[in-house]
C-alpha cells in the first residue's frame, strides 16, 4: 500500500513537472555540424520545447555570458572543446546540475565532477597519412612527429586553433612545458608549409602531396568522404587514418559538450534536453551524421567508424585541457608555431 502511494506521488510529481517545464530554452552554440538541427528538431518534437540557437565562437559566447551576468537568455553553452566549457565554469558562468542519467551514461573523464558541463559526442585528434608515402610503422605518435624524419612533411592548421591548443594542452600535461616546447620546435620545422587553413585544407594538401602527414579531427575525414563534391569525396577515400600512442597513453580526443547556464531560469527544461542528447535515438546519430563517436558506451558506431577500428584514448580529464589552455598558448608562441 505504502509503495502504491510513493507511485501515485512520484507520478503526480513528474506531471507536475512536466507541466511547468518552459516551452522553450535558449542554446549559445559554438558547433557548426548540420546534425545538430536534425536533432533538435526531434528533442522539439517529443518534448514540445523550443530550441533557440544563438551561434558564435566559444569565447565570444563566453565573453556574451559574462556580459549578460544574470539577464541572459541562455540556459545552456555548448562547444566542441572541452576546454572552453571548463574556462566557463572557471568564470562562474555554469551551474552543477545533478541528473543520475547524465552520470550513468557519460563516463566520468567526459564530464566536470560537479555537473557543471557534459560530453555528449566525442572527437580524436588523428593523423591522416598519404598511403603511398608512408610506410607501415613509419608513423608512432605525436612525440615521433619531431623526428628529422618528417622534415617538410607535415601540415597542420594554426595555433590560435583550440584543437590545437588542447592537444599541446594533453602533451604539457604528459611532459611538461619545457619539453612541449622542444617538440612544438621540432614540429614547426618539419611542416611543409607555415600552419594555415581547415583540417579539411590539411587532408587536401596531403592528398594533393603537398605533404604526407596531416594532424586532424576524425570527423573531418569523413565529411570529406560524404561530401557532395566528388573532388572531396576521392581525397577522403583515399586518405590514411592512424591512431598515435597506441602503445603509450593512447590518442588524444575531446568532446562536444553542454552546461546549463548559471543564469537558466529554464534548468529542468535544459536538463531535459542534456539527457536527450544522451538518448539512445541521438547517441546514434552522431557517427551516422556528424562522423563523431558517441559518448555513450555500447552505442553504435558507423560503418566508416568501425573500420578505422578500436582505439586506446588517453584518459587525461578533460577538465585539464581547459586549465592548461594558457600555457598551451605561451608553448605555441614560443615555439614559433604561428
Ligand atoms: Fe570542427
């Protein structure tokens, strides 16, 4: 009798709170992947609530928040750094939020201790290699790229680029800045060219053999394969993937995360749409459409996903990446790593 109260109660209480969830929330995004309408298009359509996109850079959303204090609009900050999210929770702009689903089904390296921002799709840094230049086992890891070996074969974009600074971020954290600077020197010297362009310039440029080693983001490669242009479509298919520190640390990755705004009046309703990125339904889309892995363990991969294979990640928090983003800069700049 007891236990039928208790359910009539938390069913009452979850009608309750499913009639004061807000009809709509405000997303400050910094992703440019065309899944994320797709996506939230259904979280509207299952849940009736609106989602209003304001675009920009992650710092220039950062900057807008702190700006805006208590008056903004924005219930949630997503970004495709890990990074990013930490340095807003760093400057007060995020709230902890507590959701046993989120803590079950993201594993603790891809979200902040205290709820206060969540990977929801995930990202590795790779190298896309030019398959008849490279020999087999020529390629090792991020370290053996400062091999002499690689002189005028390497090509890879700026290091104003956060993907950049967050994977000389991982390197710091492993050797510490003074030998990140040696390798970031070394690195310099062996690019075929002075850093510049997308990650899709670089895997055309290796395509091209204008290099033969290109660092990038997976998914770059196969939106390259899925492109309408068939000019891309041929330097993706042809295009090399390997994982480094297979036999270290593993390789380095970031996610696309969310945190619910300091500032959300709507908190319910941005939880809800955290746990819907987190769903079944998303987590599968995202290899399907953007080419990114899910975060959810157990989650489908795609066909072009699964035959890059298995990988080991580097199980550095990703919280790190943000705190040593400064002195991933000042590594850069000192290197001469324009
Ligand atoms: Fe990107």
């Amino acid at each position: 009798m007891k236990k039928k109260i208790t359910l009539l109660v938390s069913a009452a209480l979850f009608c309750l709170s499913t009639f004061t969830l807000a009809d709509e929330i405000t997303l400050y995004s910094h992703r440019h992947y065309e899944y994320d309408k797709v996506l939230f298009k259904k979280f509207s359509d299952e849940t009736g609530i609106k989602v209003n996109v304001v675009k920009a850079g992650a710092d220039e959303l950062i900057e807008r928040l702190k700006a805006e204090g208590d008056n903004s609009e924005a219930d949630l900050l997503m970004t495709v750094d890990a990074g990013r999210l930490q340095r807003a929770k760093a400057a007060g702009l995020l709230q902890p939020v507590e959701s046993k689903l989120l803590s079950e089904r993201i594993p603790a390296a891809y979200r902040d201790s205290e709820g206060s921002w969540f990977g929801v799709s995930m990202r590795a840094r790779i190298l896309a290699y030019a398959k008849d230049r490279v020999e087999l086992g020529e390629l090792k890891s991020y370290e053996d790229l400062a091999d002499p070996k690689w002189r005028g074969r390497i090509v890879v974009r700026s290091s104003s680029n956060i993907y950049n600074q967050s994977l000389m971020a991982s390197i710091i954290a492993e050797h510490g800045v003074d030998d990140a600077r040696v390798w970031a020197q070394a690195v310099r010297k062996n690019m075929a060219r002075p850093p510049q362009g997308s990650d899709r310039d670089q895997i055309r440029a290796v395509a091209a053999g204008l290099a033969d080693v290109a660092i990038v983001n997976t998914y770059y490669v196969g939106l390259l394969i899925n492109s309408s242009e068939p000019k891309d479509q041929t330097v993706g298919k042809g295009t090399g993937i390997f994982f480094p520190n297979q036999s270290d640390r593993g390789t380095h990755v970031n996610v696309s995360g969310v945190g619910v705004t300091k500032a959300s009046k709507n908190s319910e309703a941005a939880i809800r749409f955290i746990e819907f990125l987190v769903s079944d339904e998303a987590q599968a889309g995202f290899p399907q459409v953007s080419h990114e892995y899910p975060i959810v363990e157990g989650a489908p991969w795609s066909g072009l996903l699964d035959s890059w294979g298995e990988f080991k990640t580097d199980s550095l928090e990703l919280g790190r990446l943000g705190e040593l983003n400064a002195a991933a800069v000042t590594v850069f700049n000192e290197a001469g790593w324009e």
